[in-house]
C-alpha cells in the first residue's frame, strides 16, 4: 500500500472514529488530521474537505 493510499485509509478511519464521540460539525480538518496521525496538509493533498472524506467512503 502506497503512502498516499495509507494517508486516505488513516484519515476515513479517524473520522469514523471522531464521529462516535463529537458531532459532525465540531468535527475541523486539524482534528481530523491530529487524530489520523498526519499533516494538514497531508490532509488537503487527498481531500478537499472532510465531507469529500464521507463521500468517498459511501459506496
């Protein structure tokens, strides 16, 4: 698995995980990406917003 691909999959899982504990709207890029373990920027080079991260884990 490529580093950009682990990047995607550590940040969906983040998510998932932030949505058990906070709601959506109190949920911000910097949290996302503090708890994925990456950058910000890390984060924007994969998504465009956190709704794009909800989108593409929809099937």
């Amino acid at each position: 698995m490529d580093k950009a691909t682990q990047s995607k999959e550590r940040i969906s899982e983040a998510l998932l995980h932030l949505l058990r504990t906070t709601p959506y709207t109190d949920i911000t890029v910097q949290s996302l990406a503090d708890c994925a373990g990456v950058s910000r920027m890390s984060f924007y080079r994969n998504f465009d917003s956190k709704d794009e991260v909800i989108a593409q884990r929809q099937p």
